[in-house]
C-alpha cells in the first residue's frame, strides 16, 4: 500500500518528534510526506482588515523565516537513515494552521495526518495542543495521529479501541487501523467502556457488537469489559495493563469518548496520553 501523509510543523521538537514517529510507523511503507508549515505575519490575521501582500516587507520576512525553518529541517532529516521507499515534498505557506492542513489534505489526496500533541507554543496546562483539537475537529477527510511529547517510536503491537457499542461500525470507517494492526501484526483490544457498570448489553448494542466483529474477522483482537467513572482514567489503567502503545478511537461529535479527548482542560478529566491516539473519522 502506499500512502501520502502529512506532517505539519512548527519546526517545534515536538513536531519533529511527530515526524521521525512518522517514518518510524511507515518505515516499510511507500511514503510520500509532505511536511507542512503554515505562517502568518506577528500583529496580524487572516480575519483582519487589512493582510500583508506577498512582496511588502513583513510578508518576505515571515516567509524567509519559514523557509529558512524547512530548509533546516531537511537538514536534518538528512541525518536520520536514509529510506528509499520515502519520499518528501515541502509546502510553506501563508494561512491559518488548520486551514492549511485541510488545503493540502485536499489538494494531495493524504491519506494520513501525523502531528505533535503540542506545539512551540503549548501550554503545560493542555495536554493536547490547540492546533492538535482543531485539526480532529475540523478534518474530516484522513485520519490523524497524535504523537505525545518525547514519546519514541516502538511497534504498536496492542492497540486499545474503546467504544460503548451504542453506534454501529462500518468498515472503511476503521480501515486505517486494521491496517494499521495487519502492518506489525497488533491485537486490537476493543474495550467496552460501560458507564452503567453492569456490562450488559441492549439488542442494538449486542448487534453492533457483532458487526464489529465481523468487521474484525481475520484481524487478532480481543473483546474486553471495563467498568469505569472516569473514562479517561479508565483507558489509562487498561493501557498500562496491557501494557499498550495506541489508543484509537472513532470521532463522532457528542458521543462519550469525543468529549474525554477533545476537552483542552483534559487533565480534569483524568486522560493523559502516553502513547499515540489514532483520531478515526466515521464519514
């Protein structure tokens, strides 16, 4: 299979952390990577009245800087081993952040959006950066990959897949982490997360059980019942458990699972992440 993933920067460590994860996860993979940094002009919008043109003096500067930035980076990269199944591509680009995401998510066919949890300018207050909620919220056409800060790149061989059953599943909606799994040969724990605490199931949750496995048929998973309060705390201890190296989950708005990982104010809740979060969209 071959794939076209994105991978946004701020020219931030943990950007390029989210980048070698990237070429550590596809390594056996034909990649295209388009690495992306989106600028603006300090003092100004793209909402505001009036926007610096291309060839005024604040405009040339932010692009130099920006180009500068990616001319480093592939720098860089150039010391990482050399892969002869990838191949890079470099957009610098004046525009909003997620803005340009959904640009060149369009215009390049991705397949797969891989980024940093936060940013240069990440608050240790937010455990997922603004730029990381707003791509997840906003685009709808790939998957995204979140990378913690510092987190190193190992085989995902146990993937956590919570869900309360209460939607139905259909099979390009979870295509990317079957692939995902049948790439290193994973476990897909898909863990009912009850908050009745009873595990019992209704017809239509019994139902969408079973598609899901049916859908699952030929991939190794494991079922799994985990009462909880704290959802977020919950994933977390089967995680460890497990000892598990990502989380995916299906992003449907106001279900359950969306307001735990979507929330800025995450650690109210309870969830830190401490291994990558595979964002599936369920268009």
């Amino acid at each position: 299979m071959d794939k076209r993933i994105l991978l946004p920067t701020d020219y931030s460590k943990n950007a390029f952390n989210a980048i070698k994860y990237a070429l550590g996860l596809y390594a056996n993979v034909q990649c295209d990577f388009y690495i992306l940094n989106a600028y603006q002009v300090s003092g100004y919008t793209l909402e505001s009245m009036r926007v610096p043109e291309e060839g005024e003096p604040l405009y040339e500067a932010a692009k130099k800087e920006s180009e500068e930035g990616m001319e480093r980076l592939l720098q860089i990269l150039k010391l990482q081993p050399e892969n002869h199944k990838h191949r890079f591509h470099t957009i610098c680009t004046f525009n909003s952040f997620v803005e340009a995401v959904d640009h060149a998510v369009r215009k390049n066919d991705i397949d797969a959006i891989v980024m940093g949890t936060k940013g240069v300018t990440g608050s240790m207050t937010m455990i997922f950066g603004t730029n990381t909620v707003r791509v997840m919220e906003q685009i709808k056409q790939c998957p995204v990959i979140a990378v913690p800060n510092d987190y190193l790149f190992v085989p995902p061989k146990e993937i956590v897949f919570p869900t309360d059953f209460r939607n139905s599943f259909q099979k390009k909606e979870i295509r990317d982490l079957m692939e995902i799994a049948n790439l290193y040969g994973s476990r897909i724990n898909v863990v009912h997360m009850d908050r009745d605490k009873d595990g019992a199931l209704s017809e239509s949750e019994a139902t969408n059980k079973k598609l899901l496995e049916d859908i699952l048929d030929g991939t190794d998973y494991e079922m799994h019942f985990l009462p909880t309060v704290k959802l977020g705390k919950g994933i977390e201890i089967f995680l460890e458990s497990i000892r598990g190296d990502m989380v995916a989950f299906l992003n449907r708005k106001h279900t359950f699972l969306w307001t735990v990982l979507s929330n800025p104010l995450v650690k109210e809740i309870g969830y830190d992440p401490k291994v990558p979060i595979l964002e599936l969209n369920d268009n």
